[in-house]
C-alpha cells in the first residue's frame, strides 16, 4: 500500500522564549513623555540580541525592565516563563548577569571582590567562590596577580574582562549589558568585544546588549532589534535586515557602515581624498 505517510504523535512545539516582553509601555513626567511604548519581544535561548537606535529611543528602559531596575507601566515581563513582577527583585538580579555602562566596579573592593560579589551574597562557601574567581580570571584572559588589584590599577579593557567575569561569576543563563564597549578605545573594543562572543557561544548565554554602534552589533549579533521613539521598527537578523526592503530608517541605519566602508576605500585609494592628507 503506498501514499502519503500518517504523522503521529503529539505536535513540534516551539521552546517557550526565555525572555519575553509582551505589549509593555514606561513613561516618564506622569504620562508626558513614552520611553517605549506597547513594545514586544521574544529572545529565544541561547541568542546574542543587540538593541540599536540613537540616544533616547528606548533601548536601555527597555533592557532595564528584564531585571527590575525600572518598572514598567503596562504589558508583561517573562523570564524563564516566570513574571519578573512576581519575582523579589535583588532575588531577580543574581539570577541575570549585568555588565554596566562604564563597567561600575566598586573602587573600594579588589577584583576578586568584586568578582565574587554575586556569589557570596547567594551564599557561596568562601573556597568555593575563591575557586571561581580564579576560574574566570582565565576565561577573561586576565593575570591571576590581578586578584588582590584595585579596579583603577587596571587598563579599560581590563576593567571591563573583570565587569563581564562578575557578571557571569554566579553562572547566570542571561546577561544585559549596556553599552559595555562605548567607552574603549577602537582596538581594545573589538578585541573584548570579540572575546565577549566567544565566552556568549562558549557557555551557551542569552546576551542583550544596548549600542549605538550598527557595526558592533552586525559583528556580534545574532539578531538586531532596532528602535526609534520607543518602537521597535524591525527585529531580525543581520542579514535578514540588509536582505530586503525595510523601513526607511532601518534602511538607512544598515546602510550606514557599507557607505563608511566605501568613503573610507576612496580616501585610502586616494581617489576621494581631495586633498585633505596631502
């Protein structure tokens, strides 16, 4: 007997999103002005997201409201499937690695502690949290002399391997970062930026990360959401985002580093130099 093959069983569902913002609104000035507002968003485990738009369009209130460091006025937070409004909100916070703009190291502390803050105030064993620290010195590529350092005898770069190693000391699935790269020189972000990826791919992270920089987030993303005025105009891939036509600002924002590319050639080819290195 031939024909088409009877499928059984229970049907493919789809993995449930492992954040999950569902129609939410934030205003500021009593309802006078919208940081976001009925905004959507599903990260799926496991995806490097990067949040992009200029100043003011509601990327970090956005990533803010996943741990409860703002709330918001309406819609829905879900992590793992759990409404964050529902979760106590220091209890939220170690469970979400966050990597600060401008890193936010405690000056007071040395790198050890402030690597292993997240972890004792879960209530670590002191050797196990020493252990750790030591671990994630070598994950983030810096010396194990560092351990009893100040945070300032440290370069930006390495301030900011030792920002994202006590972002991950307590082995969060997910980790927020805002701007973490703004304030390093060209060179110094790219390699930490790089080796940020490789650790998001290494221990299978979910990551968000706020930047201005379309070029940062096309090289490490997995997924782009770009925002304007609280929207979010589009949400897909890198290459999903070049692929077609989009909104006209998204358009001109993906555009953007391959017009940078081509004035940046005719300057080196001295072909639109005009005069200005000679």
């Amino acid at each position: 007997m031939t024909g088409v093959p009877i499928m059984t069983g229970a049907p493919i569902i789809a993995p449930a999103p492992i954040i999950e913002i569902v129609d939410a609104s934030k205003s500021f000035d009593n309802g006078q002005s919208f940081a976001f507002r009925n905004v959507t968003l599903r990260v799926e485990t496991g995806c490097f997201v990067a949040l992009v738009g200029a100043s003011g369009s509601g990327k970090t209130t956005l990533l803010k409201i996943i741990n409860r460091l703002i709330q918001p006025d309406s819609g829905a937070v879900r992590v793992e499937g759990q409404d964050v409004a529902a979760i106590n909100a220091p209890v939220l916070r170690r469970r979400i690695g966050y990597v600060f703009q401008g890193v936010g190291l405690f000056p007071h502390m040395s790198v050890a502690e402030n690597i292993g803050i997240t972890p004792k105030l879960l209530g670590w064993p002191a050797a196990e949290i020493a252990t750790r620290v030591k671990e994630l010195l070598d994950l983030v590529e810096l010396p194990q002399s560092y351990l009893s350092r100040p945070p300032l005898s440290l370069s930006g770069g390495e301030r900011q391997r030792a920002g994202v190693a006590r972002a991950i000391a307590a082995r969060p699935k997910i980790v927020l970062m805002d701007e973490p790269l703004g304030a390093l020189d060209p060179i110094t972000r790219d390699s930490v930026g790089s080796a940020y990826r490789t650790l998001h791919d290494r221990l299978g992270l979910t990551t968000l990360m706020v930047t201005h920089d379309i070029q940062e987030a096309l090289l490490l993303a997995d997924r782009i959401a770009v925002m304007k005025a609280g929207r979010i105009l589009a949400f897909d891939t890198p290459h999903g985002l070049t692929a077609v036509a989009q909104d006209p600002d998204v358009a001109a924002l993906m555009g953007m580093p391959k017009q940078q590319a081509e004035r940046i050639r005719s300057i080196l080819d001295g072909s639109g130099a005009s005069g200005r290195h000679e």
